[in-house]
C-alpha cells in the first residue's frame, strides 16, 4: 500500500513539473506564431471574395 502512495507523489510531482515547465514556455514566448500575421495579408483578397459569394442563395440537396 506504501507504494500507491509512493507513486502518486511521484506522478504528482512529475505533473507539476512538466506544468511550471508549460508555464514557462508560454511566458518565455515559446508558442508565439510569428509566421501566420506575416502571410495574414496575402488571405485578405480572398477572403473578401468569399464574403462576397455567399450574399448568393444556396442550393439545398435533398437526400
């Protein structure tokens, strides 16, 4: 029964870890994408295409 007791801590102990380690990596600037906001403007164009085609009524499939 010692050893339950003696692995929950250890797993415990280990998942903090690997949370303070997450934390750190967030705040430290790890997952910032910096390559989405330069490429962002080349999707503008067709994205206001796309706007402007769905104003069209749409065709619904019976099945």
């Amino acid at each position: 029964m010692s050893v339950i007791y003696l692995l929950i801590s250890v797993s415990i102990f280990v998942a903090i870890c690997f949370f303070i380690a997450f934390v750190v990596a967030v705040k430290s600037g790890q997952y910032d994408d910096d390559y989405t906001p330069s490429v962002r403007i080349l999707f503008d164009d067709e994205t206001k295409i796309n706007s402007q085609n769905n104003n069209s009524p749409i065709e619904e499939k019976q099945v």
